[in-house]
C-alpha cells in the first residue's frame, strides 16, 4: 500500500485525485458506491507487480476529489468526459478499464464513445446496462427497494442524516454483503434495515471502515446520490450500443446484483452478448457484491490473465 502514489489533476474545472503504481500498459480501475479508489488496493498491487500501471481516480464529488459546484447536476457523461481528460493528460493512447457496480455504466460508456482508447473491458457486479428504450425498467423493482429510495431527493440525506458517516458507511456495506435484495418497508428507512450490532465481515477491517469513512466525511454523500441513483436512466446517447472491444465480466453467485429485475437472466441465457458479443462471463460460487475485497487472490488471477491475453 505504501508504494502507491497520490496524485491530482485539473479536469475540466475540478481538481480529481488519482491513485498510481506501476509500469506498463495502463489499467484505469473505476469505483462504485459506497467504494472509492481504496476499494482497488488488491488489484492494483497485483497488476503493477504483474508489468501494469494501474490507475485509481476518485470520481468528481467522490473520496480526495473536488466537488462540483452543483453536485445535483452531475452526469454520468461527466465521468466519461473526466475520464477522457484524465488519459489524454497522461499521455495514455490506450486502456484497460476495469470496473465495478456502477462503474460499469461510465466505463462502457467510454468504450461505445471511444473504442480505439480501450483495450479491453473488465466489470464486476455489473454487465454491460441497456439505457433508453429497452433498458433495464425501474418498474421491476420494489417500492422500498434502496435504488428506489435514493432516487428521492431528499430522503437518503435525511435517512443517512440520523448517524456519523462511518455508521452509514459500515451500515450500506453490511446491507450489500447480502445476497438478497435491500427493501424496507413503508415504516422505514434503508438504514433501519441493519442491526447495529451487525459485525463486519471477515474480510473488511475496521481499518478498511475508517479509510472508507474518512474519504466520505471529505466528499459527503451528494454526488454521489446523483451518481448513480438520481441520474440512473440517462442513456449513452449512441445510436448503437454494440461494444466492439473485448470483454470479461466478474459475478458472484451471491450478489444481490443478480435480483435486479431479469439482470441474472439477462447474463446467463446470453442476452447480453448481443450488446457485447465478446464477452468472457465468470460466476464466483461464494462471491458476493464486494467480490474483489472478498476474495482478491481470485479476482486479481482471472483480470491478470485476462489482461495478458489482450495486450
């Protein structure tokens, strides 16, 4: 850890951290939620030490990044576009993108706009998302159901409001450790959802909650609850969602994910290899939503191999 370096840019009016180690073919990782680059520490040592450079930005709004001004107007294009600047200004003509949750979203985004800058795709918890007509409906889901819930302006930050961020934090991570769907009923909210006795997993140190919970108190919760859930059905705004470039995803078998509506089937029947036709899936039996913090020496051999065979 204390090999990785921290570094900023001015993007496009922002001041955006990045985390970097290594040397080689560039490989960006792009966080969810509640995640951060932090979230990457195991795959990005593994690559480095595997002849990768691999970069961690923060989202705009997100951990040591600069918030925008108005974080209620944040797009999911607006970190296509930061990503886009961030390559050109450090000079990297080509990527691997790995991505995770909603990361996806913004990283197949910049595959559809620019696929002659992306060596590859890597996903986990996540395949490539139709938008537009066609896409995955809201309407499938549960009323109480957490996407549901946040997409209300307002009622994630009165709901989060009850407790320090590191409660909030700790408690979102518990809730998507499960294998189920996270849905409340009329009388509460998403964070009633978890005993606060409730300990971490095995896996996720109470060092890990401090480092999470201390770049959140830094960024707060705004852009993010606009990113991804209050601005989930933007479309990509191509005419053709067809990735052409090469693509793996990584699943567990116990991601809630996979309650999303039809999303298992979408996977499984290879409905989603009309939009990737290319495309490598994986199912991790005794993974869950945080598979790479989970299980790294697992996910860092299937992206390092994968990574190999595309370069």
């Amino acid at each position: 850890m204390e090999k990785i370096q921290h570094k900023y840019l001015e993007v496009r009016g922002l001041k955006l951290h990045f985390a970097e180690i290594g040397e080689g073919p560039a490989v960006v990782f792009l966080h969810g939620f509640p995640e951060i680059w932090y979230s990457w520490r195991y795959q990005m040592i593994a690559v480095a030490n595997a002849g990768f450079r691999a970069i961690a930005p923060d989202y705009r709004g997100y951990g040591l990044s600069e918030k925008p001004a108005e974080p209620e107007k944040t797009t999911f294009r607006d970190l296509v576009d930061d990503l886009l600047v961030i390559l050109d200004s450090l000079h990297i003509p080509k990527v691997f993108l790995v991505a995770k949750d909603f990361g996806p979203r913004p990283a197949y985004h910049f595959a559809l706009l620019y696929p002659d800058r992306v060596s590859a795709v890597v996903t986990l918890g996540l395949p490539f998302i139709v938008t537009g007509p066609g896409g995955m409906s809201l309407d499938t889901l549960p009323k109480g159901f957490y996407m549901m819930r946040w997409r209300e302006p307002g009622r994630a930050e009165k709901d989060f409001g009850r407790f320090d961020v590191k409660t909030v934090v700790k408690n979102i991570c518990l809730l998507f450790t499960r294998s189920e769907l996270q849905v409340a009923n009329e009388d509460q909210e998403i964070m009633d959802l978890v005993d606060p006795s409730t300990p971490l997993p095995p896996w996720f140190t109470e060092e890990d909650l401090e480092n999470y919970a201390a770049l959140y108190e830094k960024s707060g919760f705004q852009t993010a609850l606009q990113v991804p859930y209050r601005g989930w059905l933007e479309d990509y705004g191509v005419e053709e969602q067809k990735v052409t470039v090469p693509a793996m995803l990584i699943m567990g078998e116990k991601d809630y994910a996979l309650k999303f509506g039809r999303l298992e089937e979408y996977i499984r029947i290879g409905i989603v290899k009309n939009y990737v036709p290319d495309l490598e899936v994986i199912f991790i039996p005794e993974g869950n939503h945080f598979v790479q913090e989970q299980l790294p020496d697992k996910v860092n051999q299937l992206l390092i191999t994968f990574l190999n065979k595309h370069i």
